[in-house]
C-alpha cells in the first residue's frame, strides 16, 4: 500500500478491510443484514414520529447513514440509523423553529442533522472526543432514563387517539389529563393491544418458538421480529374492518421511492441558532453509539478508534442531512442484533442499506393503512426498557454528589424538556467538581522517627518543630483552590506564634497554573511582612521548570530544598540530626 | 453581649466594633472621609457616564451602599460605590433593555443592582463564595485589561465630540472612524487638555508640592483631587466662554437633592432575564472588592471575612437598587486613599456618604457647565491604569494554558463585549483543566531491590513481574478521566501476552466517583474476558468504605490487597519473597 493509501486508509477504514473481503464474510454479513432490515423498518417509522416527521423521513434516514459509517466505521457490529433519544432531542430543537407537519420542520431538520455532521467532523478532524468526558456515568444514565419517560409519555397521545401537545413531562401529563375523556375507544384498543402483544412476545414467544423445535438463534432473531409481525396485523386489521373512517389514525399516503440528495439551504442565523443545540445532539449520539460499539467490540477482542468514530458518526449524519432524514447514532437494540446475527464488517451495515432502499421503493404503500398507535405502542415497550430505576438506586448508594446530578438530569428533563436537562447535569458535575476541588486533601507532616520520611502528624507518631510548620498538599495547584492554599500556608504562622518557617512539601504536586502561583506570591508576601519564611521541598522537575520562567524564584522569602529531610535539619537542626536520628531535644524551643 | 446580639453581632459586625468607637478613630476617620469625598465626586459622575446614567445616579451610588457596607462589612478601609468595569458591564446588559437616556433605562439599572444585591446576599447567606473560584486570575487580570481598553475607546467619542456607537471594540473602533471627519475641535481641545493635564500631574505634582515645602503624605494626598481641579477648571471656562454656544456637550441640569427611596418594580420577564448577566456582575464585583479588602487587611494583619463580604456587598446592592444607585462595589483606588488618609474603621465610609450626600443636595447646580469631555478625560486616565500588559507576558511565559484562557478572555471582550468575553475564558479554563484531568500522570511501578518500597519504572531501578502488571494513577478518579483509567487497566494486559494479573496502587486516590466505578467494573469485565485478574491495592479508607456500597467489591475478579508487596508476594510468590529480598529468579517466567 503507497502512502498515500495509508492515509486515505487512515480515515477511511474500509480500505483496510474491504482487500481481505471474501465469500465467507459476505454470506454471514448477508444473512445479518436480513434480520436488521427487517427489524429497522417498523423502528425507523416509529423514531421518525418521535421526531415529529413524516414515516419516510425514518427510512431515509435508515440509507446513506448506513453506508457512510460502512466506509467511516471502525466497529464490525454497529447499526447506525435513528434512535429514540436523539429523535426526542431532534424534535425539541425542531419545534423551537418550524410548526410540526410543515416543509419548514422537515428542512430545519435536514439542517439539523447537517451541522451535526459538521460538528462531529470538525470534533474528529481535531482530535476533540475528549468532550465526551464531560457528560458522566450518572447524567448519561439519568438522561436516558428520563428520555425514556418522557418519550412513552408523549406517545400515549397515539395510544388514546387525543391530540395532546407539550415538551416537558409536566405540559404532557396537564395535557393528557385534559383530552382523557376524549379518548378514542378503537385507537386505545388497538395501542393497548400491541403494547400487550409487544410485552408478552419479549417473555413468551422464544421458548414458544424453541418449543416448537427452533434452535436458540434463530428463536431470539425471529422474536426480534415481532414488532414487524404487530404492523402487518393492525394494517390488515384497519384494512379489513376500515377503521380509517371509525377515525382510526393511520399513516396515510407515503412517498414512493428513494430520497432526493440536496444540500440543506443555508440560513446563518438558523445554522448559529442550530449550533448549540447539534453540540449537545452530537456528544451525547457520540456517548450513547461509542459505549454500545466498545461493548460489542470487547466481546471480539476488537478495538474502537475514538476519534475516526467521530468522522464516521460525522460522515454518517452528513449524509442523513443531504439525503432525506434527520440526526442518526448508533442503536443500541439493532447493533446487538447485528452482531448476534453474525455480522462480521461494516459491509453488513451498506447491505441493511439497501434493504432499507428496497422498502421505500416498493413497500411504502402497504404502509398506508398503519395506525400510529401501532408505532406509538412499539416506541413504549421499546423506550421502556431504557428506564434504569437500579441504576438510580446504585448511584444514591454510592455517592450523592453523583445522585446530585443524575436527579438534577432527571427532574430538568421532566421539567424543562431533554436539553435544559442535559444542561443542569454537566453544570452541576462540574460546579460538584470544582468544590471539591477548591479544598484539596491536605495534612501537616512530621518526620517518623530514626528515618527520612515525613507523614501526616494525625495518623503518625512522627517529629515536629514548634518554629516550622510543614505541610503536604495532596493534588494539583490550580485556580479551584489557590485561596484555599494561600489561608492554608498563611494560617500555619498565626500572629505572635513561635513558627517562624512555612514549609510547603510539594510532593504531590504535579502542576502549579497562574492562579495558584500567585496565591504563592501572596501567600509568601503575607509569611514574610510577620517575618516568617515560606520554603519550597521535594518540587518535582516539570513543576520545578515552570517556576524558573516566573519570577517567584526570585521572590520567595526562603529557599527550595530537594527534600523534606534535608530542609528539617537546615530550618531546625538541633531537632533534626544529619543522619535521620531525632535529637532528644524536646527541652529547647527553637525559636 | 447576649447570644441573640452574638447573631445579629455575626452577621452585622458594626455591632462589634461601634462600642469600641471613640474620639481618635473618629478624628481618623472624619479627615480620611473628607479627602475621600474629593476624589469620589468626579469618580462617581465619570461612572455614571460609563454605565450610561445620568451623573446624579453615580452620587447617589455612592451614598447608600457606603452606609449599608459600613455596618455589614469587615474591612475597615474598602470603599465601595461604582466602578468602571462593572459600570461598563451595567450600560452592556442594560442596554439590551432599554435605550440610553430614557427613563426605562434608569429603572432596568435599578433593578439589576437590585438583583445583583439579591444574588449576593444568596450566595452568602448559603455560603457559596467559593463560586469565585471559577475566575482563575489570568481571567480577571485579561478581562481587567480589556475592559479597561473598551471603556477608554467608548469614551473618545466625548474626547472628540462625536456620535459614536459599538459594544465592543471593533464596532467602536468603526464608528468613531466613520465619524472623525465630524470631530468638535473646542470639544477636543478641552478632552486632550485634561488628559495631558491628569498625565502630567501624575508624575509631577507631587513633587512639586514637596519643593513648595508641603509634607509627603498631603502632597500625594492632594494630587488625587486633580481630577476636581480638572472639573473645576473646564466649568470656568464653559462659563466664562459661553463655550456650550459653539457647540460644547456639557451635562446640563441635574437635579438637586437626595435620591427617592423606591423599591424596583417586579417586572418577572425582565429580572429573569437579567438573572444572568447580574450573577456574572456580582461574581466579577465580589472578586475585585475581596482581592482590595485583602490586600489593605493583610499591610495591617487583619482579617477578611468572605462568606461576611459577600452579604455586606450584597445588601450595599440592594440599597443601591432602592436609592437610585446602579450595581457597585469595592475600588481600587479609592479604596487606598482611604487607607492612605487613615482611615481606621467602617465608620470613614459612613462619613463619606455624608459628604457625597451634602454634595448631591447642594453642589449638583455647579456641575451645569462640566463639559462631557472632561470627565471622559478623567475616566480614560484613570482606567488606562487598569491595564496590564506586563501581566499578559508573565502568563504566557509562565503557563501557555492559561494564556490561551487569558487571550479567549480578552479578545472576547474586544470581539464580542464583557459578557461574552468572561465566559469564553471561563469556559475554556474549564476545557482546559477538564481536559488536563482526563489524562492524569501514571506509573508502571516496580519493586526497589530490598525495600517494600515500588517506584515508577521509568525512574528507578525496579524489580517487576512478567506475569503480573502494576500501576498507580496520581489523582482522584472521576469522569473526565474514567475513559483513561478503562484504557490504561486493559492496556496492561494485551491479548496473548504473559500478563495475568492488573493491579491498580490506589496509594494517590482519594476519591472514586461513579463514573470511575462504571470504568473500573468495565476494565475488570474486560480483562476477565482474557483471563486476567484486576487486583487493588493500598485504597484508602473513605475510597473502600465508598466501594463497599457498590457491588464491584463482589464484581472484581481478583483481591484488594493491604499494601503492594502483600500483592507482589501473594501474586508472584518465586519472585518476590516475604523479607522483601526478591528471588534471583529471572529464569522463570512465572506464567
């Protein structure tokens, strides 16, 4: 391969792969691509409705993102396309701008998934996936929990054949409420039907399956298939008994045929207003479809390249933005299936692409007779089992700050909506952060006795000297806790006290930034106007290299010693004895 | 005193220190709050100027803040009232709500201060003044220099006579050039004479009132009334000349008296939305006045109390948003004037409100024929002092992290304005120290020959173990480095190498949030995958009582050992024997 490959191949990992392709891969990636098909075509109609858009837009969304990340991708098994979450994300960031139903919706929404794309590009191009450090355990967790209520809630609309409206937990729970005694008795039987049929498939229909002779695999693949089965029941039901005209709601006619490829027009001030919200849209589409990747690529022993995930995540919603759909991640449900099918490279995604193309060419007018309470019943049970209530529970056993923020994500997403959620997470995590950061572990030290060491005077029988304090700061100087350093250093010296040097060891630290070094400066100048001097000990090289391009070298009142030991007997020699034995000097104050 | 007046004497330290009063502090503070009054009068018209107002609403900013500070605050020398930047923050956010010179602007002013008082007064009472730790000094040093920068060029249009507009540099910059060929040249004869007027007495008219015989102190004393000269001066001659005839702006009629005393209207939309931009005020006055009280309290050993300050600059606010005031806070320069002139407690301020006060009921009538020009003069004078270049090259010299921080900081407000530019540098501060985080300093260690001593491999000459790999990470473990810890633990062990056992030196961690944990279930996962073992060792006390509310103590695949060599001996038993001699035992490749 010529350099030039290389580099090519470096950003596009299907050329690593696609050389060693064979007949073998082929067959298995086929049979997989089947299965996922035939599992994305009812999700993908339900995420569109979550996000406020057209059936179409869901498996158009389905297509050139699949191919993408089969170039882009560097998991074997995971399935890109729409998802609950971030469909709930798109609508919020949608409806801020265009009324639903309208052209405007479906074009801001292209725009959408566009300038997602970009972000996710541009995160790649410049190595930031580190951004993703930001969102934690617990906020990710109490986000998708949330997420998951508040996505079964707005769909209960569907489900009672009401029209309800309304972005956070509070407006829908009012709204249902309200439109309750409007509920439409054959929408709610047919919902309630599916959810029940949905619900009992999960627990009852492999070992029904297995029962009747199947093997385990195929048993699990095809009870994957039972929301498929749900559509083509209530479809038959409302064509049979038309239920359109008992005012059923149905999807109604559907465009035949594939995507046009367009750019989105572009609109400054909506592309600006669309870029914070595609900011949080794609950290937390890149979190949710790199933790499934890793997961499923740990099972293999294969590894994740987190910044080409970015470019291909990129890739990926670029394509959905000029061709027809919305924001797209990878799934969880449709990766596992993917990789319990057998599916061996990316090449398994492109061939679930084309089956996805095949269903809208031809199979979009069977959709016309689908109620949308079909859809909303199979985005319940499928968003239900996003709801971690032990995860909560975990959390609040093992730290409150972290239950701190998962509440504060979980009360704004009910609240405020998923962003404003998202929001008060990060800013609590951080806010969590930074105070605990502002009090450092720190401990006064004395040397254990016949040796060279210096521990904490609370947990060791160790030396002191009544005229030096000496003490140990545990972390990182930083502008968190540069107030907290400079009380420390000058309360140890309290007025009129015997101490007459402050001893900072700073074994522990490994940088000092700007705020911190000029609490030492001020710290030093307040020792030094009650005559006390401030000495530096154990400073390791790189923080020492900082400290020579400032001039607090220069200005510090006392001295750097190389260690603890040898600045104790320089500061208190009668106390301290050159080889390590304490003198029995208790008698004599140094000072 | 009784336990009731102990409460009201915590959180009003007046009460402490008034019983003490007696004639020499009296004296003291009498003469120190007359010099002070001479300074503030121009001072306090100069802000108004800046924040948009009107010149009476800088004197009565300066009246009762003083008196309520005077009781809540615990420096004796601080004097609060306006200052330049946060008068350039107040005319910023009050001018996205109403236009200059009307009265809307006056009441959305009143109102922000108001709710800047509230805020503060919240954050004290809930004892948050850590908050300003998030400013790293870089931050405030740039923002300091930049905002000095911005309030300087929005001033030139009263230097040169002009209508100029912008909210930051470049927008000003543009306008004044559009309208330099429309520059009033008595105007500008007046605004440069003035400047070079308080340039020149910087530097000389202390020395000569020294060769005309006067005493050190008075003489720099009375070099800070030249502002007053100044506006003296220019008055006569607008006067003398009928100089508002040839087109002169002077700032005309003002009313005479004392302020109304009036709460702001509760008007929910407006305070809402100034929520934000008044939390940033109060955060940005509370560091600039602590950062002054401090650095006088420390040239007399006294005390500050934060979390005091706080509630005293928060109920100076209020009383500013009830008496016709704007947001205020501690200064700089009159703040050691007053500790200069002797000042020796609270009271001084309280005295100097009396003099402003005297000033706004009797003396507003002269100010008629004061020439804008002059007091643009006087404030660009006084708020070039604020900048600080020599502090831009020690930063970058000293730490390019937080240069970037600084240069986000200042070129944002030069960009974007004062608002914008905080939040860049707090921002990126952040960025950047989440980003250093998520890479914490590690070590694979080893034994040290005949110690129970393990030390980085790197740097000393360590005894290790084929089959078993030690690290110790150097810091707490929580999400911004949960991703780097998974990776460094499974890293250790590579498929198909010699490697059976990980063991993490948990001797430098003393916290584990539960991102980490996730991270550490998920390494142990990992690695159990390929047969290896994850082994803990030396965690510290609150770390294992936190673990032992999680069910990773029953997750992990190997022990928690007490120390690392109890580990080495027990894991690799030929090699690292008991006495801490180890074996001569390189022939045997334990796995």
């Amino acid at each position: 391969m010529s350099d030039v490959m290389k580099l090519i191949g470096k950003y596009a990992p299907v050329l690593r792969w696609a050389p060693r392709y064979n007949r073998a891969a082929l067959a298995d990636d086929f049979l997989a691509a089947v299965i996922v098909t035939i599992m994305l075509i009812p999700q993908s109609l339900a995420y569109a409705l979550i996000a406020g858009l057209p059936p179409e837009a869901g498996l158009y969304a389905s297509i050139a993102p699949l191919i993408l990340y089969a170039i882009f991708g560097t998991s074997t098994s995971l399935a890109v396309g729409p998802v609950a979450v971030i469909s709930l994300m798109t609508a919020a960031t949608v409806g801020d701008f265009a009324a639903r139903g309208t052209a405007g919706y479906a074009s801001v929404a292209l725009a959408l998934a566009f300038i997602v794309g970009l972000v996710l590009l541009a995160l790649g191009l410049l190595r930031l996936g580190f951004l993703a450090n930001f969102l934690s355990h617990p906020i990710i967790s109490g986000f998708i929990t949330a997420s998951g209520v508040l996505i079964a809630a707005s769909q209960m609309k569907h489900i009672l054949g009401v029209k309800a409206e309304g972005d956070n937990l509070i407006e829908i729970a009012y709204s249902l409420g309200a439109h309750l005694p409007a509920t439409h008795l054959p929408t709610l039987a047919i919902g309630a039907g599916v959810i029940a049929f949905l619900f009992w498939t999960r627990s009852n229909l492999k070992p029904l399956l297995v029962g009747w002779g199947l093997k385990d695999r195929p048993a699990a693949l095809l009870t994957r298939a039972a929301p498929l089965l749900a559509i083509i029941m209530t479809i038959a039901l409302v064509s049979i008994f038309r239920l359109e005209d008992a005012g059923v709601a149905i999807v109604g006619a559907t465009p035949k045929g594939l995507p046009p490829i367009a750019l989105p027009d572009f609109d400054w001030p909506l592309w600006r207003a669309l870029l914070g919200p595609a900011l949080l849209i794609a950290v937390i589409g890149y979190v949710e479809s790199v933790s499934v990747a890793q997961t499923l690529a740990a099972r293999r022993r294969e590894r994740i390249d987190l910044d080409q995930e970015l470019i291909a995540l990129g890739a990926s919603n670029v394509a959905a933005g000029v061709a027809g759909g919305f924001p797209v991640t990878g799934g969880f449900a449709r990766s596992v299936v993917n990789f319990d099918a057998g599916a061996r490279t990316p090449a398994a995604g492109a061939f679930t692409a084309v089956g996805i193309a095949i269903a809208a060419m031809y199979l979009t007018p069977l959709l016309f007779n689908l109620p949308k309470a079909t859809l909303a019943a199979t985005i319940i049970v499928a968003v239900l089992s996003l709801v971690d209530i032990g995860a909560i529970r975990r959390t609040y056993a093992y730290s409150k700050a972290d239950f701190l923020a998962m509440a504060a994500t979980i009360l704004g997403v009910f609240g405020f909506g998923v962003e404003a959620g998202v929001m008060a997470g990060v800013i609590l995590s951080i806010l969590l952060l930074l105070h605990r950061a502002s009090r450092p572990h720190s401990a006064i030290v004395g040397q254990v006795p016949g040796t060279e060491h210096f521990r904490n005077v609370l947990r060791h029988d160790v030396i002191t000297s009544p005229s030096v304090a000496s003490v140990r700061i545990d972390g990182d100087l930083f502008f968190a806790n540069a107030r907290f350093v400079e009380d420390r250093l000058t309360s140890l010296a309290p007025d009129g006290g015997p101490v007459r040097h402050v001893v900072l060891m700073c074994s522990a630290i490994n940088s000092i930034d700007a705020s911190a070094l000029d609490a030492l400066e001020s710290a030093n100048r307040r020792l030094n106007e009650n005559g006390v001097l401030l000495h530096l000990t154990e400073v390791k090289g790189p923080v020492m290299d900082a400290l020579k391009r400032s001039s607090f070298l220069k200005e510090i009142s006392g001295k750097i010693f190389l260690s603890e030991f040898e600045a104790m007997n320089a500061l208190d020699p009668e106390r301290f004895r050159q080889n390590g034995a304490p003198a029995q000097a208790a008698a004599s104050p140094a000072s």
